[in-house]
C-alpha cells in the first residue's frame, strides 16, 4: 500500500460512535478502503476484502439501513455493510462474488456497501477507472 496509484479513501465515522468503535478494533486506524488501477481492498477491524475491478458490476449510492448504523454487518447471505455511522453508502454489487476473512472465517460477498467521508469523490474515482480499463 502507499503506492502513487493507490487512492486511500477514509470510512465516515460518527463522532459519537468513534470512541465505541475503535474500542472494538475498528477505529479510523483499522478501518479504510484503498482504490487501485486493479482492485478495491476493504478493511474494518477483523474484515477484510478485495474485490478486483472487473467484478463490480453495479455502483450506486444508497441510505444505510436502520439496523446498520455502525460496523461491519452482514446478513449471511453475501450482503455485507461498514460504516462508522450513520449516512449514505457506496453500493458495489459484484460478480462473481469475492472472499472476505473476519475472525478467521471466509465468506462470499456479493453486495459491499460503505460509508465514506467523500462518496461522490470515490464514484468519480471508479468511475474513471472502470472507463479507462473498458469495462
């Protein structure tokens, strides 16, 4: 990480949330996603992810849901959010799906959404990438 192509983008966090979430290891420090020519890394706390460029096939942004207003939430199913608070996410829908480590495990997701200090910065950002790598 650190290299001139690599955009790091900060995760939006709640002032009154931060201190609850960097006591759970998922503060400013451990949590972040890094935009490179080639792929997307994700991570919070114990999650981590990276999703090539070629599988995102859908971006959105959309309202984050009342049961996730903090964390990294996951419905089992593929679907995962991280945010540090409340507000809009960047929606990433993938295929195929990728592989995400937490505590250990592996599991698939297929739908990534989250919340940034500056989404529409970052949508200009993929964007522009998606274009110049033809998809």
């Amino acid at each position: 990480m650190g290299s001139a192509e690599e955009v790091p983008e900060q995760v939006r966090f709640s002032p009154r949330l931060r201190w609850l979430l960097r006591a759970l290891g998922m503060g400013p420090k451990r949590t972040g996603l890094v935009l490179t020519p080639y792929e997307v890394r994700v991570k919070a706390g114990g999650f981590q992810t990276t999703v090539p460029l070629d599988h995102i096939v859908a971006v959105s942004e959309c309202p984050a849901p009342w049961w996730a207003q903090a964390g990294v939430h996951t419905d089992f199913r593929g679907r995962w959010i991280i945010n540090g608070g409340p507000g809009r996410l960047v929606r990433l829908g993938l295929s195929p799906s990728v592989e995400a480590r937490i505590l250990g495990m592996r599991l698939p997701v297929r739908r990534l959404d989250v919340g940034l200090e500056d989404n529409a910065g970052f949508l200009a950002r993929l964007s522009e990438l998606r274009k110049s790598a033809g998809e």
